[in-house]
C-alpha cells in the first residue's frame, strides 16, 4: 500500500469550503454584510500566497479583492472573474440553511456563484499546495455588487482586463456542465410620466391620468419583445399616484425597464426606440433616462479559441463541455466587449439562480475543478 500526502481533488472538502462562504451573508446591497466574506477570501487567498490588493467600496457597496499570483510577473495573464455578492436578503440563511439532499446541495447564493467563486480558489490552492506554477500569472477578481449592475466595480473590471489574455468567469455552469460563449446586451430605464392632477369625482374630465398614460406606454414597451430576433423588453417595476387616494386622478407615474438584445446593432436600436417614447395620451408627457448597463457579450473569434482550447482540456478528463447563449449578463459581457477572450459559467452545475431552489450538484463539483486546473496549467 502506498501513502501519499499529495493533495487530492476531494468533493466533500470543496464543498466544505463553499458551505463555509455561503454561510457568511453578503447582499449587494449591505457592504458591511459583503465585506465581512471579503475579510474571510482575503485572509484565504493571502494564506496561499497570492498578493492581495483590497479595493475599496463606494456608495454604500463592499469593498472589490483582486490578488495576483506571486509568479508571472506583471504582464497579461489569466484573469480569474466573480462576485461575492447575492441576490439574498439578511435572514435568508436562518430560513434556508444550506442542506444537502442527495447530488443536489441548496443554499442562498451557492449557485450564483459562490460555488463557482470557490471552485476557481480551490483549483489554485490546488497547484500552490503541490508548489506548481502556472505558465501564465493569475489575477482573482472578486467584486461586490455584480446583482446590481456592477456600478462600483466596472472600471476596475475592464481596467484588470485590458491587462489579460485571457478572463475565466466562474459564474453557475450550466444544464450538462454547459458554459457560456455568449450573452446578451441588457439595458436599463427608468420612466415618468406626468399628468394632471384632479378631483376625480368632481373634476374628472379636467384630470389626465398619469398611470392610465402609463398603461399605454407599458403595452407598447412590451409590444416591442420580438423573439424572433432575441430582443426582450420587461416592465418590471410600475408605480404611480398616491396609495390611499383612489378619488385623485394621479398626475404622476413611473416604471422601471429592462431589455435584452443579442448584438450591438439591436442593443443600439432598442435604446433609440425607448428613449424616444413619445406620449400616447393627450395633455401628459414622458420623460425617459437610462440605456446600455451592460454590452452585448458575442462570440467573437477570441472567445471561440478560448471555448475550443477548454473543450480540448475537457475532452482529456474525459468530460463533455457544450455551450451556449443566455439572456442573462454577467461581468463577463464587460470583458467580451473589450475584445479579450472570455469563457463564462466555468462554475458549478446546478439551477435556480435568484430562486428559492437555488442549488449545486456535488457530483459537478470535482469535474469542474479539474477542468480549471487543467486550464490554469495550459493555457499561455
Ligand atoms: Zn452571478
């Protein structure tokens, strides 16, 4: 029999690792919450001799890590892409503790992404523990406020990717351990509409009603969803008049937008179309403000080398590695748009981001470090 103290790729210990990051909460919106998982990653990172920078957070959001390898010198190299943030709620651990039934393990916030965000730390930790380097350095960037849009850490993003050949975004892997070669342009609006205000028993026909003129508009907003060319248009938020005061015709009103365009041309053309509302109704205006949130993630020829490299290193660990196209943006839309070669949804399988059945498969979990090894070790 022989023993050997040489690390293994063990699923009950990264899963261990993950539970650990998932049990601390981190909302995008509460920074101190976030940055108590920024202390925990820092110290673990710095642990294993990455050199780590702390970015501070701005407006209320936590703080950014981004730490790089003590090898490799300065030059481009492997960017390492996730937040630590979630979509949850404090309290939402108390309710949904993080249980395991059977493949699949649930959590708040354990498939997008800090399982993926995890599996990047391990595989590394993985090659220090052995004393192996990569041939090319590898700079980890973890920031906090991805749920939101990123408004803190955009610049910090394409800043540390102009300097890389390569961006791995460890967001959910997909349905058959999927990744991700392209996304969708998401844009942002909000708008008002203002009308005049009446008595509406009294003065009906003197009023002209802000939220009926919104209704108006929300049905041409969402007239404009053409599946065909893989454009989406969603109302998703809708407010207006004053609650308790049904008898007030409402002179004002307001809703939130989102749309998704698979490329530049149609991202350019949705915000032409939506900035351009024009009122429906008499006597009431519109005001729109908004656009582009996040470019069109497309398959251009960089990330087609890179996607066609990671199949090979699959192949060879004897894994499948499809990919495809989602609606959803990710900071990897960002990277892509620069033009630098970016492979997304490198994290574990599972399903229900943003969802209550939020969950990872464990039986993913030392497959995909594996392929993130195999990554770190091959590509120059
Ligand atoms: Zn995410």
């Amino acid at each position: 029999m022989t023993l050997s103290n040489a690390p293994r790729i063990d699923a009950q210990e990264i899963l261990a690792g993950i539970k650990e990051w998932v049990e601390v909460e981190s909302p995008s919106t509460d920074g101190a919450a976030v940055n108590r998982l920024v202390d925990k990653v820092a110290v673990q990172l710095a642990q294993i001799g990455a050199r780590v920078e702390r970015v501070p957070g701005r407006d209320g959001f936590g703080d950014h890590i981004r730490a790089r390898s003590p090898w490799g010198g300065d030059g481009p190299g492997i960017v390492v892409l996730g937040h630590l943030d979630t979509v949850w709620p404090n309290g939402t651990l108390r309710r949904r503790p993080v249980t395991v039934e059977g493949d699949k393990v649930f959590g708040p916030g354990i498939y997008d992404m800090k399982s993926g965000d995890h599996i990047a730390f391990y595989a590394y930790r993985h090659l220090v523990r052995q004393g192996r380097e990569t041939k090319l350095p590898v700079t980890f960037l973890f920031v906090s406020e991805e749920e939101v849009g990123s408004p803190t850490s955009r610049a910090l993003i394409e800043e540390t990717a102009r300097n890389a050949k390569y961006v791995l975004v460890m967001e959910p892997g997909r349905p058959g351990g999927a990744v991700v070669t392209s996304r969708k342009a998401v844009g942002r609006f909000d708008l008002r509409v203002r009308g005049v205000s009446a008595h509406a028993g009294a003065a009906h026909e003197n009023g002209r009603s802000a939220v009926a003129e919104l209704a108006r508009q929300i049905l041409a907003l969402e007239a404009m969803t053409d599946y065909a060319r893989g454009i989406t248009v969603n109302v998703g938020v809708a407010s207006g008049g004053t609650p308790g005061f049904a008898n007030v015709v409402p002179d004002q009103a307001a809703a939130e937008i989102d749309f998704r365009a698979p490329d530049l041309a149609s991202s350019d053309e949705m915000v032409r179309r939506i900035s351009g509302l024009a009122p429906l109704g008499k006597d009431v205006s519109v005001e729109v403000s908004g656009g582009i949130n996040r470019p069109p993630f497309e398959k251009h020829e960089g990330v087609t080398r890179l996607y066609e490299h990671a199949k090979r290193c699959a192949e060879e660990l004897g894994q499948e590695l499809p990919e495809v196209s989602t609606g959803g943006g990710s900071d990897g839309n960002f990277t892509a748009a620069l033009g630098v070669p970016t492979l997304d949804g490198l994290g574990a399988v599972g399903a229900g981001a943003h969802a209550e059945h939020e969950h990872i498969l464990v039986s993913s979990l030392e497959p995909r470090v594996r392929l993130m090894v195999k990554l770190f070790e091959t590509l120059e």
